[in-house]
C-alpha cells in the first residue's frame, strides 16, 4: 500500500473514533449550571483539534513544509487549551478575559515563531521542540487546576488528575524520543504519531467521561441521603451509613447519644395556618436543631416532624444539658409566618447508646422515652436510663415538679413516636 494511501486510511480511522468520542459525549447527562454544561463542548473540540493535527502533521510527506508546521502547531496547541477549557468548564469555573488575551498572544507568537525560523532556514527540529513546550504550558496549568479544584471522593476527578500529571510527565520525558521519532521513515513516523494520537484520545476522553459520571453518582448519592424540604439527612441516611459512623465513634473511643424530638401539636400548626406553614414550621425547627450542633454530630430527618441526633463524642450529662438548652431554643424561638407569630415547643427523648448495641433496635427506646416526654405534658426533655425507669427532665422555662412514671421499661416494643397523636 501506497504511503498516501496508509496516510488516508490513518486520517479516516482516527476521524471516526473522533466521531463516537463527540457523540459519546452528548450522551453525558447535562449540567444545569451554565459553565459546567459547556464542558462537553470543550472535549469535543479537543477530539476535533487532535485529528485536525494529525492531518496537518501528513503535509510534510507531501512537501507542503511551511504549511504543515503552521498547521500543526496552531492545531496542536489549540487542541491542548481544549483539555485546559474542558476542565476549567468542568468545575463551573469562567474564563478570565486577561486568560483569553494570553491564550491568543500565545498562538499568534507560536505561529509567527513558526514562520520565522522556517524562513531562517531548516530549523525543523526547532520547530517541534517549540510544539512540545507549546502544548506543555495549557497541559500543565489544566493539571494544576485539576489539583486545586477536584473533589477528593471522587475517583472520576482523582483519575483525570492522574492522567494529566502523567501527560506532563510523559511529554517531558518522552520528548526526545518523539524527536527521535521524525528521522525515521514516513511509515514509521505515521504510524507512531498514529498511536499517540489514539492514546491520546482515547486516555483523556475516558478519564473525562469517568469524572462526570462519578461525580452524578456523587451528586445522586447526596440526593438519595438528603431530605429535600429541611437540607437534614434523612432516614435512607440513618440505615445506611449511620451504623458506620457509629461503629468508628466507638472504635475511638467516643461516647454516643442518640436525642430523638419532634415538635409539639405540629398538627394544629397544619389545620390552623395550611400546609404551607407546616412546612415552614418544619425548617425553621430543622435550622434551630441544626444551630446547636457541634462538629461531628448528625442531623436526621426521619419522617413528618420526627428529628434525630446523633451527639458524637458527647456522654450522658452533656447531651442532657444540651438537650435542655434544645428544648428551650426552640420554645424561645416563635416561626414568624406572615403577621402571626406562632409559637413552637418540642418534646425530646435521650439515650445514651450501649457499646456494640444494635442501633435499630435502640432507636425503639429512644422513641419510648419521647413517647413518654409526650405523655407528661410536652416541651421537656427524658432521658432513657439503663435501669427500670425513665428520668423525665423539665425545661427550666417550665414547673419542674413533673412526677417521673415509674414501672418497667418496655423493651423494643415501644410505637414510634411519629405514628403517636401529638
């Protein structure tokens, strides 16, 4: 086969895995943010850019020199800014203006550069070291960009950091033998620009694809974990990852409470000022619960106007005083709802969670212990004991004569406190 024709054939073969790389990429679920969508344009120009390279990189086997040297370097390093764009775009970020003016001053002088030394005589090999240092600048800040903006969770974001780094280390320390590469003979040069340029797009456009669809899984997960109307986490949450998280607490060393509360008559909130009003009742609670809140603990929203904490690195006595300071936060803080101020009080009940307890079944006393809290009269605080009765404590705010219920303890058996008349 001709070299003409082995050239053709190459041109074709890396146009069309250019092609399924672009459609691939409108495959890709679209961000809504204006920045972020635009990142898959940006790839398929990348995609565009390199094949357009390797076209113009085919002209010095036909002696158009000055053309091929122009075309390349100008394609090359355009296809480089691509990936830079591609990952600014990719984390929402805009383009400064002083940025565009240097990318463009930048590929002007590259390509009066170009034409100078092709006038100055042949300076090929000056020519393709000014490429490489050429790509190397837009391929490098896209690294360092990725290393400042990239989410640390994200394997698709760490993978794309990997690859890029490797192409900065790779054009620096693969440079000569590229330059190597161009004295040998057209088909071999064809053929190892060829590859490089498959590898190339096939290695970016993966770890490309990678980023965006861990970071929707991301993005899915917190969706799946959070309770859209409050910002808490939600029960999903509870069942599967607070386990974990209890579990390394205790591995630490760390005591845990678990203060379950809801708000007190929330359904006269409801029949009184609309649903409207309930819901607005429910996140200012979910604000105030969440105003107290030190570092570690865990807000849970488990359904209707039931609330879970989880006080991480907190013995009894603390969560208890907290608990108190809780009760009377939120009686001191009236929902303002149009002109009415509508005031709130909650009912809570503590535990103090047993080293290696099943947290699915404590949950059922610690909703006994609310239950209770309910029964004797509302806005105060009890606290499940590890022995045969409750301990209920008042607010302050309140009569603190209230009369502890005595009797065993029902153990797992208790109705959850959202399904009680409040």
């Amino acid at each position: 086969m001709h070299i003409n024709e082995i050239l053709l054939l190459q041109i074709a073969i890396l146009g069309v895995i250019a092609a399924v790389g672009m459609m691939f990429t409108y495959a890709l679920p679209a961000p809504s943010h204006k920045h972020k969508a635009s990142s898959g344009l940006y790839a398929r120009l990348f995609l565009f850019f390199v094949w357009l390279s390797y076209g113009f990189s085919n002209l010095q086997y036909i002696d158009s020199v000055l053309l091929y040297a122009l075309g390349l370097n100008f394609c090359a390093t355009l296809a480089a800014y691509m990936v830079y764009m591609t990952v600014l775009k990719r984390f929402g970020q805009p383009l400064p203006t002083a940025h565009r003016l240097c990318i463009l001053l930048h590929l002007v002088s590259l390509e009066a550069l170009t034409i100078g030394l092709h006038h100055a005589g042949d300076n090929m090999f000056l020519c393709q070291m000014l490429l490489l240092v050429s790509i190397l600048i837009p391929v490098g800040m896209a690294a360092l960009k990725m290393m400042v903006l990239m989410d640390q969770r994200s394997v698709g974001d760490k993978l794309l950091f990997y690859i890029l780094s490797g192409a900065v280390v790779g054009h620096i320390l693969g440079g000569p033998l590229y330059m190597f590469a161009l004295s040998a003979a057209p088909e071999q040069q064809s053929f190892i620009s060829f590859g490089l340029n498959v590898i190339v797009m096939i290695v970016f456009m993966l770890g490309f694809v990678v980023s965006v669809m861990h970071s929707l899984v991301i993005r899915l997960r917190k969706q799946i974990y959070r309770d859209p109307l409050t910002g808490c986490k939600n029960r999903n949450y509870f069942y599967d990852v607070a386990p974990a998280l209890i579990k390394r607490a205790e591995l630490q060393g760390q005591a845990v409470c678990m203060l379950v509360c809801d708000i007190d008559h929330f359904k006269q909130v409801n029949d009184s000022y609309g649903h409207l009003a309930g819901d607005k009742a429910l996140r200012h609670f979910s604000q105030l619960l969440r105003s107290q809140l030190f570092r570690g603990d865990i807000l849970i929203r488990m359904g209707g106007e039931e609330f879970l904490m989880l006080l991480v690195d907190c013995n009894l006595a603390q969560a208890s005083a907290r608990a108190e300071v809780l009760c009377q936060h939120v009686a001191a803080q009236p929902l303002q709802h149009d002109d009415d101020a509508i005031s709130l009080t909650a009912s809570f009940g503590l535990l103090a969670l047993p080293a290696k307890a099943d947290v699915f079944e404590i949950i059922g006393e610690a909703d006994q212990a609310l239950y209770q809290a309910k029964n004797q009269g509302r806005n105060q605080v009890v606290i499940s004991q590890p022995v045969t009765k409750q301990s209920p404590v008042a607010c302050p705010s309140l009569s603190s004569n209230v009369v502890p219920v005595s009797g065993q303890r029902a153990k797992l058996v208790g109705v959850p406190a959202s399904l009680q008349e409040k």
